[in-house]
C-alpha cells in the first residue's frame, strides 16, 4: 500500500508544485493577472491544441479499438452530463458557475495526468487501450464542455444563447479543432499505402519528423504554463466565498463518479468484455482531477473563472489520496 500510495503522490505532486510556483510567483510580483490573462489565452490557442493534436495522431491504428470499452464510456459520460445538469440547477444559483461544476462532473485530466496515470498502474496494455479511447473521449469532453459553458449563459438581453451560437461555440473551439484535425490526418494516413513491413509510406512522423518535433515542444508548454497561470490566479480569500461550490465540484469528479462508474463497470463486465481489461483506463477517465483546460476554457467562455481554477487545484490536490484509495480497492478485488 505504501508503494501505491507513493506512487499517486509522484503522480499528482509535480502538478501540485507548480501550481504553488504560480502562487510564489505572483506573491513576489513576477507575474501579475495580466501575464497571467495572455498565458491562459497563450495555452488555450496554442499550446493545448498542440498538445490534443499530437496525441491524437501518436494513435497507430484504430482497428485495435476495443468498442466495448467506448460505448460504455461514451454512455457513462453523457449520462454524468444529463443528470449534472440536474444537480448543478438544484444547487447552484449563479449561472456562471453552473458549467463550470458540470464540466467538473465529467471531464478529467485525461491528456495530462489520465494517460500516464493509467500506465503507470496497467503498463503497456494499458497505455493501448487509453490511447486509442482519446480519439473518443476527448473531443466528447470539450464539445460537452463548450455546450456546459454555453447553456447557462445570458446575451445583452438575458436571454439564453442560441442554439446555433452553442454550435458556433463548439465549431470554432481551438480544443475541438485540433482534436479534428488530429482525426482527419489519422484518416488520411490510413488512405496511404504501405510498404513491405506495413508502414504508410508517407507520415509526418517519418518524412517531415520536425513538424512532429515542433509539435511536441509546443505541447511541452501547455501543463506547467497552465499551471503556472492558475497558481497566479489563486487566492486563499476567495475559497470560503466559494466553498459550497467547491465541495460540490470536488465531490463530483472525485468522489461521486468514480464510484459510480467503477461499480457500474464491475456489474456489466461480463456483459461488456472489454471492461475486464480497462480498470486503468476508467480510473484516468473518471477518477483523475478536473482537467487544467477546463479552467482556461471556462475563462475564454465567460464562466467563473476563480471557481474553475479553485476546482482544478483542489480535485488535483486530494486527487491523490482518492486515486490511492481507488487502486486499493481495485487492487484488492482483483480488478487491477
């Protein structure tokens, strides 16, 4: 157990650390909130969309998609979409904070953490399955959180935003962009012929290897410039104006919907095969903190941005502790 928890700690510390490297930061009066504001849109225009890309097209091959395990995350998460609705109308007054704890029901930080999380606990097995459901799970996150985003949202008039400017949302986010384009090149890679061994004869990976190079270093910035921004943003004072609303947040990402999801998981894996073999996979999906993106979106959108940023670092912080005790349990009944 000591090892497993020592494992989560060095998984979740370095993002602890650098978001106190923001918090030192701004205390000293290196940075202030306008760096802070042109880091944020920095990471949301440039550096997030790097990195979504490269990831998406590191994707080998989609005919090893395990279709079980994405039909019932899919399932899942627009279920944890439907009823948080439900929850964040009961429990929430403000509209600008309703998308920002919705988004924090089901969106994970599965690109920077959920990954390497996952194969660190299932190895190489793990990292194919995780890998693959990316092409799915994330582009359904970020449309899902463009429309939480929007929804709840109020033009000059008080009226709420249209549905063809929830579309126009969705359809101009540089995170859902990139994502597409990622998808589309891993479409035009597999129309490629291939030599002897199988290989496309042409990829960016093998005839234009800096394009890939320069991606990677791109998307190398968008964490612990992220991070960095956000621990500029905190403040202590406004934790207790909030905490109702953080409770609820952290609750919900890592408390409630693992819990539900991993036992749901348990009572359908002999009817959905592919659960046996993707514990790993749900715990990066369901059981990681908030993703740091969520916090740069909600400000780009007009959401509460200080509540969004106060969520990433509390999910991310007692994250560790929730992910422990998650891979115990599993652990302990064989599933991991």
């Amino acid at each position: 157990m000591a090892a497993t928890f020592l494992f989560a700690m060095n998984a979740i510390l370095p993002i602890v650390l650098l978001i106190l490297l923001g918090v030192f930061l701004r205390k000293i009066k290196m940075i202030d909130m306008h760096f802070n504001n042109v880091l944020i849109k920095y990471v949301f225009r440039v550096g997030l969309p790097a990195l979504l890309f490269y990831n998406v097209y590191k994707i080998q091959s989609f005919d090893e998609i395990n279709w079980d395990i994405v039909i019932y995350t899919t399932i899942a998460t627009l279920i944890i979409f439907t009823v948080g609705i439900v929850i964040v109308k009961i429990f929430t007054k403000d509209d600008r904070q309703k998308g920002v704890i919705l988004q924090t029901a089901f969106r994970s930080n599965y690109a920077l953490l959920g990954i390497p999380l996952a194969e660190a606990i299932g190895g190489s097995a793990a990292l194919k399955v995780v890998s693959l459901l990316a092409a799915f799970s994330i582009p359904l996150a970020n449309i899902l959180s463009v429309i939480a985003l929007t929804m709840f949202q109020k033009n000059e008039f008080g009226e709420r935003i249209s549905i063809k400017k929830m579309i126009l949302n969705i359809v101009s986010n540089p995170l859902i962009i990139a994502v597409f384009l990622g998808l589309f090149a891993l479409f035009i890679r597999s129309l490629i012929p291939t030599n002897s061994e199988g290989v496309p004869v042409f990829t960016l990976t093998n005839q234009l290897p800096f394009s890939i190079s320069l991606l990677k270093m791109i998307s190398q910035t968008a964490s612990p410039m992220a991070l960095i921004a956000l621990g500029g943003q905190f403040e202590i004072s406004v934790v207790k104006p909030l905490l109702k609303q953080i409770t609820l947040g952290v609750s919900l990402r890592i408390l409630i919907v693992p819990a539900i999801t991993m036992f749901v998981a348990y009572l359908l894996q002999d009817r959905f095969t592919g659960l046996k073999e993707s514990y790993p996979a749900l715990i990066a999906l369901y059981g990681a903190p908030v993703a740091v993106s969520s916090a740069i979106m909600a400000q780009e959108m007009g959401g509460d941005e200080q509540l969004a940023a106060q969520l990433v670092i509390w999910t991310t912080t007692l994250s560790m502790f929730t992910i422990f005790i998650t891979i115990v349990i599993l652990r302990s009944a064989g599933l991991i």
